[in-house]
C-alpha cells in the first residue's frame, strides 16, 4: 500500500495540476478519489493505517477534492464507508 501511495506522491509532486491530469476533476480522479477516500477512512478504523501526513502533495489532491461539489455531494459519509467494510474484514 504504501509503495503504491509512494508512487502517487511522487507523481502528484512532480504535477503542475490540482488534480491528475489538469486544474479539474477528470475520470480518471473519479476512480482514484474514491479509493483514497476508503483507504484513509476505512484503513484508520480497521487497521490503524493512516496516510502519511509526509505525502504532502497526496493530501493537497485530497484537499483539492474536498472543495469541489462534485466530489464533496458524491463521497458517501466516514460511518458509511465504515459500515459497508465491517462484514467484509478479518479482525
């Protein structure tokens, strides 16, 4: 998990856009989003796992996200995604 969110990091920093592939949400952030969004919160609740707060530019693209409507009406709420998960992982 950790080489994967590496990669990104370096990527994002290297980046001379807000999001993946310019200044706007594209498909391509519609897929990642997400999944970030159920590792940071999912990852914390069930396995104390945290990304890094060293992976500046990842929590920046985060930020990015979070202040766009699309994305803020989209992004189901921190319980849901704890909720949907519970089931499916071993303790």
């Amino acid at each position: 998990m950790l080489k994967c969110l590496e990669k990104l990091e370096s990527y994002l920093k290297s980046s001379e856009f807000d999001f993946l592939v310019g200044n706007y949400l594209s498909r391509a952030d519609c897929y990642l989003l997400p999944t970030l969004q159920h590792i940071r919160v999912a990852g914390k609740a069930y396995r104390g796992f945290e990304i890094p707060t060293e992976f500046k530019s990842l929590w920046t693209y985060l930020k990015n996200a979070y202040s766009t409507d699309a994305f803020l009406e989209s992004c189901p709420a921190d319980r849901e995604i704890v909720t949907h998960y519970i089931t499916k992982v071993i303790i």
